[in-house]
C-alpha cells in the first residue's frame, strides 16, 4: 500500500501591532474633535490643538520609543466624518534604524465623509544605514471630501559618509474617491540595487546619479486631491514652484482625475519644507481662508 503524503502549507504568523492608534473625527457646535480615540503599544497622541478659529482639529502623534526598528509594524485608521476637518502631524522626524531581520513598517488607513478634509503633515521620515521600511496609504473619501498629505524622504547619518546606505524604501499610496480608484502612488528606492562594490566588497549606492536623484539626497512629495482642483491651479503651482528651480529639481502632475502630485528633488530639508509650506499654505487660504501652517514644534 502506498502512503501519500501531502504537504501543507502553515499560514504566515500574524504580526502583532509595536503601535496601534484609532481617530474618529466629527464636529460639535461648530468645532471638530475626537469622537473616538484609541491608542496602544508604542504610539500615541497629544491633547488636541486648535490653530485658528475655523474649527479644525490639529492631534500630533508621538512614537515614545524614539524610532522605528526591524520587525516593528505601527497601524493607524483615521476616520473623519461629514463636515469634520483634521490636521495630522508628528511631534518629530520619524526615524528608521538598521532594520537586520525584517522591515519596519507603517499602514495608514483613512475614511473621508461628505465635505470633510484631511491635512496630513508629518515630519520628516529618516532613513539610517542598513535600514528597510515600508508604508502603505489606503484613503477611501467621498467626491465632495478634500486631502493634502505632505512627505519628505531624508537619507541619515553613516558612518563612512556615504549619503544613501539605507536598503529601501517603499511608499505607497491608494486613493479611492468617489468609490472609483483614483489614483495609485507609487515610491520605490533602493539604493545598494543601482550601486557597485567598493574595495571592501560593501555596496556603493549611486542613487544620487543620473535617473535616479539626479545629484539630490532628499525627496519631498505632495499629493492633492479636491474637487477645486484643475488645469488652472496647476499652471499656477508650476509657476510659483520656479521659485526654487536653482536648489530643486521639480515636476507637478495632475492625476486622472479632481488632484495633483509633486515631486520635488532637493539637497536638503529646509528647502522641501518651505516649499511644501508655500504650495500648502496657498491651499488652506483659497480653499478654508486659513493662514499657512505653522507647525513649530519646540
């Protein structure tokens, strides 16, 4: 008699949350603020903050460890419901350290209501030697609804003064609006896979080269969309965006359909950061009257 023997295959281990968080967000008496609010493990939130009089709500999220590790994977759903409007941001630059065994990670989720809106305006993300890191965006928001997120990739500090030492980093967003897939945004970087070997025998990242970053170090990103936005508004970022031609390597896009996308290659983050500001704060005036962001935070 013959025995056979059929192999099964064991489901991958579920990998428990280092940091959790959950913002609901909806208006009362003409103020936005948090209907529900959940945190845990290594992720939290301030008290919140209200920049002006028009009612939108500003939270500050903080990772109490300091940075993000191999293996660590933070999870964050925001929903904001009809009429509400969020600001988010980080209390510092998000930090990626030497990542040996598996990347670290972050998943966004976001649910957009009637006529609500999301700022979303974290500090800087920091890549260091050895470091992999992912995170993924999937923003479901209904046609009248509006969303800004900003994003600035920084390689770190290494020690042998190579600017690109970090393994990779993927970025990816999924825009859903109006119930139809808008837009997939896409940001692959992988340094030590376009680089040679050096005597030693180590990578050598030229990432910074042709068709690649071009001889800049840092990436910014801005991606928009609102039902505001047209060919019009686009020629007018384009021409404020030749402002900062002689430190940046720019482009402006509009997606398929109601928003926007730039790209913007530069050596350093003070120059993204202003011109994020600049494009932004144009944003908030035309649309919501508000003044441009002012997000010190020391």
């Amino acid at each position: 008699m013959t025995v056979a023997t059929v192999a099964t295959a064991t489901a991958p281990a579920v990998k428990a949350p280092m940091g959790e968080l959950r913002l609901e967000i909806g208006v009362r008496n003409g103020r936005s603020l948090a209907t529900g609010q959940y945190h845990r493990g290594a992720l939290r939130v301030i008290r919140p903050h209200y920049l002006d009089d028009s009612g939108q709500v500003c939270y500050v999220t903080v990772n109490p460890g300091g940075a993000y590790l191999g293996g660590d994977l933070y999870t964050m759903d925001i929903t904001v419901a009809e009429g509400a409007r969020l600001l988010l941001t980080t209390q510092s630059a998000t930090k990626i350290y030497k990542t040996p065994n598996s990347y670290a990670e972050q998943r966004l989720t976001v649910k957009l209501a009637a006529n609500s809106s999301l700022e979303y305006m974290p500090g800087q993300l920091i890549a260091y030697r050895g470091a992999a890191y992912r995170q993924s965006a999937l923003i479901e928001m209904d046609a009248s609804a509006s969303l800004i997120m900003a994003e600035v990739l920084t390689p770190g500090w290494s020690p042998d003064g190579q600017p690109f030492r970090y393994e990779q980093l993927r970025l990816r967003n999924e825009i859903r609006y109006g119930g139809e897939l808008l837009a997939i945004d896409n940001v692959l970087l992988t340094p030590t896979s376009a680089g040679t070997a050096d005597v030693a025998g180590q990578p050598v990242a030229d990432i910074a080269g042709l068709a690649f970053m071009e001889g800049f170090s840092h990436l910014g990103s801005l991606l928009v969309v609102d039902s505001r936005v047209d060919a019009a508004l686009v020629t007018e970022l384009q021409q404020l965006l030749l402002k900062y031609e002689l430190d940046t390597l720019t482009g402006i896009s509009l997606l398929n359909g109601p928003g926007f996308v730039v790209r913007a290659l530069a050596s350093s983050t003070t120059v993204l950061t202003a011109m994020m500001d600049e494009l932004t704060g144009l944003l908030r005036e035309r649309w919501f009257g508000q003044a441009p962001l002012n997000l010190r935070k020391y």
